[in-house]
DNA sequence: ATTCCCTATATTGCATGCAATAATGTCGAA
DNA sequence: TTCGACATTATTGCATGCAATATAGGGAAT
C-alpha cells in the first residue's frame, strides 16, 4: 500500500532514516482528507466489513499518517454517518439494520422528490446528455453483464439528476446519505429480474427529465425507489440469494 | 466563561498550579463534542459572526480546551456545514448567500414533505399532543411578543413534526440542515405581518396533521415554508427592515 | 506618502509523549 | 476444568513541541 511516510520525517522521527522519494510534501493541511477519502471509499465499497472496528495502528500503518489526522478523520466520518466513535474503544464501521436502510431510502426519496421538479425546471440540456450518456453507457454494461460497472453508472445517473437541480446543498446531502447505504444497495441489484425491469424504469426516468415533466419524474423516481427496495430488503434478509 | 482546565493538569503543564476544582475529570473522551456544541450553538445563534474567523486561541483559551479536541471539532463543525476550514488558516464561520438560503429551504421542504406523510401514518397520538402542547405555548408567546420564545417553539414543532416519521435518518438531517441557517431564518420572523399568518398556518398543519391528512399536511408544510423564505429573503436583502 | 521587500511574530499542521482506559494473559481457588 | 482476581500489555484521549505557512511591522527606494 502507498505510503504517506516515505518523507523526510518532520517530527521526532530519526534523521538518519527515510531517504526515499517525498511525494507527499504538498499534503500539508489536506492530510485528513486524504485519509477521509481513503477510509470512506473502504466503508462505502465494503472493503471495511460492516460493525467491524478501526484501530487507529491499522489506518496509520496502511496509509503511512500519523494519528492526528487519522483522528480527525474519524470524527469526520463519524459526521457522515459513517462510523461510530465509542470513547476508549475507537472507531467501527456502522452497521444498518434493514430498517436503518429502508429509513435512508425514504431520505434519498424525499430528496430525489424535490430534485426531480427542480431539475425539470433548471436542468439544461447539456446536463441531460451527459446523462443520457451514461445512461447509454449503463445499458451496454448490462448488456454486457458487467455488474459493478452497471452499479456504478446507476448510482452516477442518479446522482447527476440531482445535481440538475442546481442545488448545492441538496447535492451534498444527497451524496452523503446515498454514500451511507451505497454497499447495502451492491446486493439487491445483483437480483437478474430486478436488474432488467431497473432499466426499464430508467428508459422512462430518463425520457420524462427529457421531457421536464417534473411530476412524472418525481412519481418515477419514488415508484423506482420503492421496487429497489424491495428487492434490497429480501436479500438483505436472505429470502433472495444472490446469485453467484 | 467556565474553564475546563481547572483540573490536575495531566500533560506537561506545572504541577504547583491549578488547585481549582476539576468539574471535568468525567469529560474524558467528550471534549470534542463538549467543544462541537459549544461552537455550534455560538455560530446558530449568531454570536459568532457569518464569515468571521475562529482562532484555536479564542476557543481554547475560552472554553478551556487544548488544541487537540478543538481541532477535531472543527473538522466536525465543516462536516456539518457550519464552518469553513482554510489550509494554514483555519476555521472561519460558513456565510450563506441568499441563494444558499434558498437552497436550503428547499432542501428542508423535500424533507418536510416525506416527512409529513409518514407522520401522518406512523406518529402517535401522544407525540402529536406533545406538538399541539409546543403549539399552544407558541401562540401564548405570539400574544406576549414574546419573539425569541416562539421562534424556539416554532423550530421544535417543526423538528418533532419530522421526529413523527419515525426516521432516525431523516430526523437527523434534518436537524443538521436546519441548524445550518437558524440564524438566517429569525430575521424573517420579526415581520408582524408575517408572525401573524405563521401562525395561522401552524394552526392548518397541527389539524392536518392530527386529523392525518398526509398529502394536506404536505402542501401545507411546503406552503409554509415558501412563504416564510419569501418574506425572509427580502428582510435579508435589506428590503424590509426588521423592527425594533 | 506609497510601494515593495525583508524580518519578526503569530498561527496552523502534524508528530509524538504521557496518562487513562480497555484488552489480554496468568495464576490460583473452587 | 472453570471462573475470577490481578498483573501485563495494548489502545485510546489529550497535551504539547516543532516545523511550515501566513500575517504584521518596519525600513528603504521611489
């Protein structure tokens, strides 16, 4: 793993070691996001197994920091809902009961609600295409039954139909409460049936922004929630095994 | 100010000194967050100043802190939204722009309204008497001019409104997002004519919402809020005077 | 007087050390 | 063997020191 200590060791480090490169110089006040950044992509990603704790030598050992901005990290996560700071034990990764998740798919549905309206009056065209492009780009994926790039492209869309509401703070919310249950959602969409009728929905999402028929979308969008949801509860809760 | 660092001295600080009595012994692993909603409630209640900058000094010579918890809080303070965080030049209090007050009215209101048809659904019949009893003792302040009393009322009946939903996530959201332009919000509500149709509509949503009437409730809600930040952006952009 | 540059000072970013707490291991009694 | 008290070790919470950067002040040139 790269290291963030290949540097030549401010502190009270001994002088005599650590030659090698020092890449890293120009991290001065943006260590902390960094670490962020890394720690919350292995959180959101899975990598990070859920109620499983941090200990802070592992974080500081992995990404090569020291334990001040690995601290300060943690209690950013914490912020995000990502992690759970218990004092004198640490951080853990959270874990989302399946109501826990199904309260965060009524969030994201109630901001998608408002997206959808606000984008079919301020999106612009340009916004759109990037949209439709990916969009494309998403049904090659299934076509080519490449998963995870399906995932990706989905969660992206999603994301940019928001955005289309020119709103900042809506953006930043929704980002951080998708960004809470993004690992949860991986497996309701490896579900095939679920899969396909998920474009469908899609097609028709994508057709009514086009449209700015903002009513519509709204009402697509939620019908489209509330499906995924479905499928995610009955997985999570072993009823549907997802397929190898 | 109360000072936390009347106790032992643990560190390197002189032994001789500080005899005081040590109130914060317990506050092991709760200084950052002590910090967190000191600074908070500072900055929503206006006494630090929109755009102003935060020193570690001021704080930790005020609130009886060492830098290490302080700095922790601020990373939390600029998760929230509250506070920006320049490299090398630390913390400064967030100034909303008009269009970012906007932005989170709306965000508020999308929230408002699942909220407002799953209070409908799951709230009790005890929490909405807890609301109408907040109702009653807003209207009570209204009548005695009493602004600050019912501007707190008026924030809670809101917040438990949410609170109806049952969701832990939405809850906090919201409270988080509401936070974050409190101070904004009060110029708005020094308008009589204003405080005197707020009210009135408060009256609409409490028997919308005891009669469960979902998608009234909601329209109400979205309603209330539209006109509240009409009259909230024009106080701010100086076109009505606030009085007194 | 104004502008620029240089120096002195203050402030922040980060690393580390010490104390408090939790986790772990050991041994003896039941 | 099992359980629990105690000692040992590891880990976290916080205070502080050092280096990097920013800020302020002063003097020289214009």
């Amino acid at each position: 793993m790269q290291s963030l200590n290949d540097l030549p060791a401010p502190g009270g480090a001994h002088p005599d070691l650590d030659p090698p490169p020092e890449p890293a110089r120009a991290l001065r006040g943006r260590r902390t996001l960094y670490v962020v950044e890394r720690i919350r992509d292995m959180i959101v990603s899975g990598d990070l197994p859920a109620g499983g704790r941090i200990s802070e030598r592992m974080i500081t050992e992995g990404l090569g920091v020291t334990r001040t901005p690995l601290r300060e990290a943690f209690k950013i996560l914490e912020a995000e809902g990502l992690v759970r700071i218990v004092p004198n034990r640490g951080a853990e990764v959270i874990h989302l009961s399946p109501s826990d998740i199904e309260a965060a798919f009524e969030v994201l549905t109630g901001l998608e609600s408002v997206a959808a309206e606000l984008a079919c009056t301020r999106g612009t065209a340009a916004e759109f295409a990037a949209i439709e492009a990916r969009h494309d780009r998403m049904v090659a994926c299934q076509r080519a039954d490449d998963l995870m790039g399906y995932f990706h492209l989905n969660q992206e869309i999603h994301q940019l139909i928001v955005d289309c509401a020119h709103n900042p703070a809506l953006s930043r919310v929704y980002r951080t409460e998708s960004a809470r249950i993004r690992r949860y959602r991986f497996a309701g969409n490896r579900v095939g049936e679920r899969w396909v009728r998920a474009v469908m929905e899609h097609e028709q999402i994508l057709d009514a922004l086009k449209q700015r028929q903002g009513a519509l979308l709204r009402e697509l969008l939620r019908t489209h929630h509330i499906n995924g949801w479905r499928v995610t509860r009955r997985v999570l809760e072993g009823e549907l095994s997802p397929p190898g």
